[in-house]
C-alpha cells in the first residue's frame, strides 16, 4: 500500500484477541482506521461523509471505550489492537 492515499475505509484487525474493537461502532471502527492511518479528524470526515464535529464526538467516544486520554494514545491502541492484521 506504500504510495497510495490512506483512508478511514481501509480495514483494522477483527481478531477474537481485540475484544475493545467488539465495543466499537461501525462509525468508530471506521474513525480508528482513520487515526490508525494518520489522518486529521477534516481528512476523517470528508473521507466518511460526516461533520468533522461528528468525528470529534466519535473521538471522545473512542478515548472513552478504549480507555486513553488523548488522540495520540487512541492511534497507539489501534496500532495494538491491529498487529494481528
């Protein structure tokens, strides 16, 4: 995938060993692949269709559910939560 743009769309583990990602909507799912990706929250947005004030509220969501404070802890999470991939 080296070269091409990442997107919120691309897949994250589904592993049986990340059960956190089973607590997750199919919107947060798609906001953690994003975060996952390097993405801003804008990039997050127009990539799903969405305010970029809805991808902060799945953010806060995110941080809530995954138990971390900060975006940079929620892309570490998703990296965890992803090695299986």
């Amino acid at each position: 995938m080296e070269g091409t743009r990442p997107t919120a769309c691309q897949p994250l583990s589904t592993s049986a060993e990340a059960p956190s990602l089973a607590r997750l909507t199919p919107t947060q799912m798609k906001v953690l692949r994003g975060v996952h990706s390097g993405m801003l929250n804008k990039q997050i947005a127009f990539d799903l269709g969405i305010a970029e004030a809805t991808v902060k509220a799945h953010m806060t969501a995110l941080m809530r559910k995954l138990n971390v404070r900060n975006r940079t802890q929620v892309a570490i999470a998703a990296q965890a939560l992803s090695l299986h991939a």
